[in-house]
C-alpha cells in the first residue's frame, strides 16, 4: 500500500476585535486572527499538510491572499476542496494530528468540536482526527499573546481501486 506523509505550519497574528475560528469552530474570545480569509490557522495548517504530502504546493499557491475570490472565505470551503484534490489524485486521508499553540483562550472546551468539524468536511471518523491545544509558558511572540501557531501531520494512502 502506497502512503505518504504531510507535514503542515501556519501562524496568524492576533488582535482585539475579531472572531477566531479554530479548527471550523468559533471560539468564544475577545481576540482573533488577523487574516485575508477567516483567518482559520488549524485548517490552513491541515491544509498545508493535506497538500505538502502529494507535493501540490501549498495553501498560497491554490488560495492566494491577493485574490478578492478568498476574501473572508469560511476555511472550511478550503479544506473541503483540498479534500477533493487529494480524492482526485487518486488518495484517502488515514488520519490527521494538529497541534494548537495559543497562549489564552484556554481551547480544552472547543477541541471535540473542532475534530467533529474537521472530521466531517474531509468526510473521515472523528477518531482519525487529532487536536491538541498547548502554550508556550508564556515564551515568544505566541506566549505573548501576540500570535497563534498551528503544526498538522497527516497520513494518505492511495486509494484501493487505482
């Protein structure tokens, strides 16, 4: 059975004001991430790794910020056409694991929301998605509040019938 690995990375700045979605899920915060779309790191993250695992570029090269197209797009419209793509290759997604780091809000609440959520538009188990929320004790410009970092690592394997 042919696999492959992705490994994804994205960072957003934050600010006073605007919503934060992580994972597809709202999260109830007075501050979120400044962003051309929604501003959703842990998809654009999963996204990255989605891609980088069949070496199509990255989520800049299929959505690029400045195209008026991607405005305020909901992240999850990304990801399920990434999904797709991957589909269209000839894959399946086995599982995925993000990792969250942000200093507060405090995420604990929101992490089976997000994996539902995620689970659901790449149309897996939820089991066979993973989400974990960590800080950086206080260290950098994350531990300063000053910005919101996700690391994702998925599994695909080519699909049965190719």
């Amino acid at each position: 059975m042919d696999i492959r690995i992705g490994n994804g990375y994205d960072v957003h700045a934050l600010a006073e004001g605007l919503p934060l979605w992580l994972g597809g899920v709202l999260i109830d915060s007075p501050i979120g991430c400044i962003a051309h779309s929604d501003g959703d790191v842990a998809i654009h993250a999963l996204c990255d790794a989605l891609l980088g695992a069949l070496a199509l570029g990255d989520i800049g090269k299929h959505f690029p910020d400045t195209s008026d197209e991607f405005a305020g797009i909901d992240s999850k419209i990304l990801l399920s056409r990434v999904t797709s793509l991957i589909r269209k290759e000839g894959w399946d997604v086995c599982n995925a694991d993000v990792t969250i780091a942000m200093q507060r809000p405090k995420l604990a609440p929101y992490i089976l929301a997000m994996r539902e959520c995620m689970a659901s538009v790449m149309d897996i188990p939820v089991s066979a998605v993973s989400v974990k929320a960590t800080t950086t004790e206080k260290l950098g410009f994350v531990g300063r509040g000053e910005g919101c970092e996700v690391y994702a690592v998925v599994l695909l394997k080519k699909q049965c019938d190719r």
